[in-house]
C-alpha cells in the first residue's frame, strides 16, 4: 500500500483502541483467511447468506456486536475505494438523522476500515489479486426478511413515514427504497444498512417503489408525500 493511499484512508481506520481490535488482530495473523469462504468458517467465522455473492459478510463470536464485510483474494477489485464510499454515506446519513433528531426511529450503523495485518500474505499465484482491507460494520441486530416484512405492514407510522422520506430525499439514497435496505431492528428502530448508494443523481428516486411493503393505510400516506407522477417522471401512476 503506498503512503499516500495509506494516508488518505487513515480518518476511515478502526481507532487503535477500539474494544474488538486485538482481537481482529488476533485473528487475521493467525493465516490469511481471504483465501476462500472456507478458510473463514475454519477460523470460527459464521458466513451470512447474502444476495451479492462478490462480497463476504460474516459475524465471529470474538468479535460481538460486529460485523465484517471482505472481498476474497480472487476478486479483481480495489476494496478500499467501497469501503471508504460507505463509511462516507454511513456518516452523511448519521448527520441527517442527528440533525433532525430521528434518533429515536432511526440508525445507521457506524464504519471503519480495518487493514489487515502485512502478513500472512496470499499464495503468489495468477488469478489473486492481494486485499489489503476489510470492513468493520455495527451489527444493527435486524429482523430477519419474513419478520422485517410483517412489521413493515404492523409497525410503520405516519411520523416514520415522514423521517424516512426526509433521509432519502436529501441523501438521495436510490437504493434505500426497498424494505430490505431499511429494515426493522429488534430495538424497533428502522437501519438504514445500504450506505453505498447516496447523493446519486443519475438514477431518479423511485419512492413508489416503497408502497408495496406498506398497509393500506400507510400506502395512501406514503402516496401523499412522496412527488406525484408530475413532478418525478419516474413514477408510475399511483
């Protein structure tokens, strides 16, 4: 890793004394657990199912209250420039949220950079491509896909409803419009967990597209204040 990239990516490093440093340290010298999935379930590591298969989501006891996020060694990516795009949108998101006092209905989970340990190194051969980072997540404790879709229907309110479309609106968060990218967790509070996606102005905001998790009578709310078809082209009729 060169000095400068080093030093541009030092304000997104997990603080030396955080509570689960030693024991991120501890673990990623013991072998080099990017190699494969495998390697990561051998070390103890619980590996999540999860849609975009690219990217290594897993949990470790050792490291409670935490999740990791990794790209393996054979993916031809620079790992570093996502990292970095989602603690900056994880920290825009958490700005919104304080400055119009959502905490109490809303979070976003706080995100560092981890660099792994120097060595052990990958195997030197073609088709490897070294990771120099992973991503070190709070775990928002959410529910799971069938209970988030029921409390979508059960638990969303009008004061909500206004929150969530103020922090997409201003954070132009085009991804976050999907049940799944803003889940319930079990503290009752909506995650906003898709930090990726943010002030992204070439695709439009397509806040119909929420209607569909929502009860009747929070759809018609939903429909209220969120643009007409008028105004945001890209809605359909509603």
């Amino acid at each position: 890793v060169s000095d400068e990239l080093w030093n541009e990516l030092k304000p997104y490093f997990l603080p030396e004394n955080h509570p689960i440093k030693a024991n991120l340290d501890a673990l990623f010298s013991m072998q080099r657990l990017l190699t494969s999935r495998k390697t990561l379930k051998h070390a103890g590591f619980n590996v999540l199912k999860h849609p975009q298969r690219e990217i290594v989501i897993a949990r470790h006891p050792a490291l409670k209250g935490y999740l990791v996020k990794a790209y393996l060694d054979n993916k031809r990516i620079d790992e570093w420039r996502w990292w970095k795009k989602r603690i900056d949108g994880a920290r825009q998101i958490q700005e919104c949220i304080d400055r119009y006092n959502f905490n109490a209905l809303m979070k976003t989970p706080k995100k560092w950079i981890y660099p792994l340990p120097s060595e052990p190194s990958p195997p030197n051969v073609p088709g490897i491509q070294r990771k120099n980072f992973i991503l070190v997540v709070e775990d928002m404790n959410i529910l799971s896909k069938k209970e988030n879709k029921k409390a979508f229907k059960a638990r969303m309110t009008t004061p909500l409803l206004d929150a969530i479309f103020i922090v997409l609106s201003e954070n132009l968060l085009v991804d976050s419009i999907f049940a799944p990218n803003i889940p319930f967790s079990r503290d009752g509070k909506i995650a906003f967990i898709d930090t990726e996606h943010f002030n992204n102005v070439t695709r439009s905001m397509k806040y119909w597209k929420l209607l569909k998790y929502l009860s009747p009578e929070m759809r018609e709310y939903w429909k209220m204040i969120i643009p007409s078809p008028e105004q945001n082209p890209a809605a359909p009729p509603i």
